[in-house]
C-alpha cells in the first residue's frame, strides 16, 4: 500500500510540474507593457481657450508667465479646474525655451501628474507649446495628452 501511496504521489508531482512549471511566465516585457506610457494624443483647446480668456479677465497676470500658464492649463486638462489640484502625488515641471540671447517667444512645458490613486491609471504626462504674441502674452498654441498605466480613462 505504502508503494502505491508513493506512485501516486510521485505521479501527482510529475503532472503537477508538467502544467505548472513548464509553462511559461510571462516575459519581463509583458509586464511592463501593462503599465507603460500610452501614445500622446492630440487634445482640443476649444474649451481650454475659452475658460483661459475668461481667466485672463479676471487676472490680467495670468497669461504673463508661461510655466504657470502651462501648469494651470494641464490642471484644467486633468481634471477641469484651474484651482482644484490633481490627485497625484508626484508632480513635476519641465519648460524648455527656445531662442538664444533674445527675448524667449515660444517654449515647451511638460507637465506630469504621477501616483494616482487608481489601479489601472498612474499617471499623465501634458506636453503644451505655448508662444508669445506681440503684447507680452502668452498663448497655449498646442496640448498632447499622455497616459500612464494600463487604462487610458479620456
């Protein structure tokens, strides 16, 4: 009887590695495909411009220093309000002018909002191109929108 307990057992064992073990994991990179940045998408300033002019009545500082403008523009992107901050935890701010010696007419601000709170978004990254016109001002002239995590949710 002891003999049979032990085939069997052993018999289970050799079963149990064939499925189990020899199956393959999935890869490092099929991991990491879960949670990883999505393609940047375009997003419409129609409504963004609109509140913006509306802003910039109220305060007439808001359209003179772009990182801010930028940075307030990606919290009205995010989650539609200029004021109410974002949920994440992690922020970050990258501007990047061009032009030499002279006055700066255009920049680059990338704006990131890292560590929600969601289990399938982490993240958003907002690349904004903004230039100056002629008044001083500036002007938000195009947005993309980044996700980051398995879900996209715009």
């Amino acid at each position: 009887m002891k003999i049979l307990s032990t085939t069997v057992l052993n018999s289970f064992a050799i079963i149990f590695f064939s499925v189990f073990a020899l199956t393959p994991l999935a890869t490092a990179e099929e991991e990491a495909s879960k949670d990883h940045w999505k393609p940047a998408k375009k997003i419409e300033l129609t409504d963004a411009k609109k509140k913006m002019a509306e802003r910039a009545e109220q305060d007439k500082l808001f359209l003179s220093q772009p990182t801010i403008l930028a940075y307030k523009t990606a919290l009205f992107l995010a989650n539609g309000s200029f004021d109410t901050p974002t949920n994440g935890r992690v922020q970050s701010i990258e501007a990047n002018f061009e032009g030499g010696e002279e006055t700066f007419q255009s920049v680059t601000v990338t704006v990131e909002f890292m560590g929600y709170a969601d289990d399938s978004l982490f993240g958003e990254r907002f690349t904004l191109k903004l230039k100056a016109n002629d008044k001083g001002n500036w002007e938000v002239v195009h947005a993309e929108r980044a996700a980051y995590g398995r879900g996209d949710h715009k």
